[in-house]
C-alpha cells in the first residue's frame, strides 16, 4: 500500500499536468496571489483543524471523551493560557493526522 504523501505528491502531478494541457483559463503556475493560495492552505489545515477538533469534542458521547482523558491526562494544561492551549491542539493535532 502506497503512502500517503506518495499518493499526494502523485496527484498533485497529475493535476499540474492535466491543468497545463487544458486549462479552463490561461493563467501562470505561481500567479501573482501565491502568497494567498499558501496561507489559505495554513489557515484550512491548521486554524480550520483545529476549530473542528475543538467541535468534536462537543458531538462525541460524553464516555468517548472521559475514555480519551484517562489515557492522557491534560489537567496540567487546563491552568495554561488559551493561546498554549491552541499550540498544544494544533501539535496534537498534527500527530494523530499524520
């Protein structure tokens, strides 16, 4: 079974290719709002990741949560600022994504 960054990295090539052959309008590969394209890139895979972890915790059975707690107790992060909080969600986050 392939990888995922193997699959990702080989479909982003397909549609590079695809897109150059026939484009739906003529446009350069790094246009001039690049810049916009990777933070919109950030923003959905960190900030938006991060909103719906927090979301889950409220649709998950009650019992899924306390289960999550006993196997790693987070109480010393609850006296810590919201802004530690938010960077220990996004590493978290990042471990159990990949």
């Amino acid at each position: 079974m392939w990888s995922y960054a193997v699959l990702l990295a080989a479909s982003s090539v397909i549609f590079t290719l695809a897109e150059r052959r026939w484009p739906r309008c003529s446009q350069p590969v790094l246009r001039r709002s690049w810049g916009w394209d990777v933070a919109l890139l950030v923003f959905n895979a960190e900030v938006m990741g991060a909103l719906v972890a927090i979301g889950l915790v409220f649709v998950l059975p009650y019992s899924t949560v306390i289960r999550f707690r006993t196997w790693l107790p987070l109480d010393w992060l609850a006296g810590r600022s919201a802004v530690a909080q938010m960077l220990a969600l996004l590493l978290v986050k990042d471990f159990l994504q990949w």
